[in-house]
C-alpha cells in the first residue's frame, strides 16, 4: 500500500480564509487544482526557485554517493571537481529543466 499524503508531503500549504477552512475540516477534504490556473506567480516561481532545489537534494546527494562508489564513478566525479560540485550542478539542471518539462507536458 502507497504512503499517505501526509507521509509523502511533510509540509503542504493552502491558502484560504477562515470560512474556507472551517469548510475543509467540515467536508475534510482539500481540493488541488493546476498550477496553470494559479493567480500568483509566485507560487509557481517560489516553487521552482527556493523548494524544489531543496526537495532534490537529498536524492541527488545518494545518487552521487552512489555513483562514487565504483572506481570508476568515483575517478569521474573528481575529475568533474568533486561530489558538492557534482550534486550543486545536477541539481541546478534539473531546477532549470522542470519548468521546461512542465510547460512541454501540458
């Protein structure tokens, strides 16, 4: 069985008034819709910007560490400048990619 939402997502925000949560508790049930029908941009930019280069981390941090761990991943790594090197530059590629993907899905 697949994690709950709140074991994938430690954090989830939603913006609403009062009388919007009180109907969320009520009904509980949060309703999500698609980035592209957002108002405010920064909810789109803020996103790509400050939490997804933090969300790839980790994951990029074990897929380096993992790739190190071979003679000869490890030889590349450091011929490339090193691990930090390596997860800095993966995980700004694929910051910069995203929004390119996203726009190419719809």
């Amino acid at each position: 069985m697949g994690k709950s939402v709140t074991e994938a997502h430690r954090e989830l925000y939603h913006y609403t008034t009062g009388s919007g949560l009180q109907g969320i508790v009520a009904s509980q049930q949060l309703r999500a819709t698609s980035i592209a029908y957002l108002n405010d941009a920064e909810e789109h930019t803020g996103f790509f910007d400050r939490r997804l280069p933090h969300l790839l981390d980790e994951p990029i941090r074990t897929a380096v560490a993992e790739i190190a761990s071979t003679q000869n991943g490890a030889r590349q790594i450091e011929e490339r400048g090193g691990s930090e090197k390596a997860v800095k530059v993966l995980n700004e590629d694929l910051v910069w990619r995203a929004p390119l993907n996203y726009v190419e899905a719809r």
